[in-house]
C-alpha cells in the first residue's frame, strides 16, 4: 500500500507540476509575466492557508505561489458564466436523437 500511495503522490505531483508550467508559460505568452519584477504585493493571511496552497500546488516559495495563483485568476476564462447565460436557449421541442 505505501508504494502505491507513493506513486499516486508522485504522479499528483508531476500532473500539479505540468499544469503550473501550462498556467506560467501562457501567463507569459500574453504578456503577464516577464524578466522585470516591477510591484511588491503584501498582505496579512492564515499561514495554514499559505502552506495548504503551497501543498496543492506543489510550490515551495511565497512568490511562486503569488504568480501561479495571480495567473489562474487573470487567465481564468468564463465558461460557467456563459454555459449559465445560455439556459433556456436550445427550444424545448428540439429533437436530440436521443
């Protein structure tokens, strides 16, 4: 059991690793993140909170938490709001083929 639990920890790692790349590279392919580190960001929050996102995450600084997090939300696109503004759009007496 353990080395199975083992592998699964690793294989969460590698899949949270790639998906911060994907999350960085796009944040910087639209000009988000660069070279120049140009604002300081402080603020006062739980420290559990920090290392639980940290954990989540698989990160091990305050800023790469800071970037990966900024960047989910700037990039973050609005899908739910769409699928939700879209209710009722599709006539009811439509034939799905089902």
């Amino acid at each position: 059991m353990g080395a199975q639990t083992r592998t699964s920890a690793d294989s969460e790692a590698k899949v949270a690793l790639n998906r911060n790349k994907l999350v960085l590279d796009q944040a910087k392919a639209v000009g988000l993140l660069g070279t120049a580190k140009n604002t300081r960001l402080s603020g006062r929050v739980p420290s559990e909170l920090i290392e639980a996102a940290k954990k989540r995450a698989h990160v091990t600084s305050d800023t790469e938490l800071l970037e990966l997090a900024l960047s989910r939300l700037a990039l973050e696109d609005d899908f739910g709001a769409r699928l939700v503004s879209r209710k009722g759009s599709i006539p009811a007496d439509i034939d799905l083929g089902l």
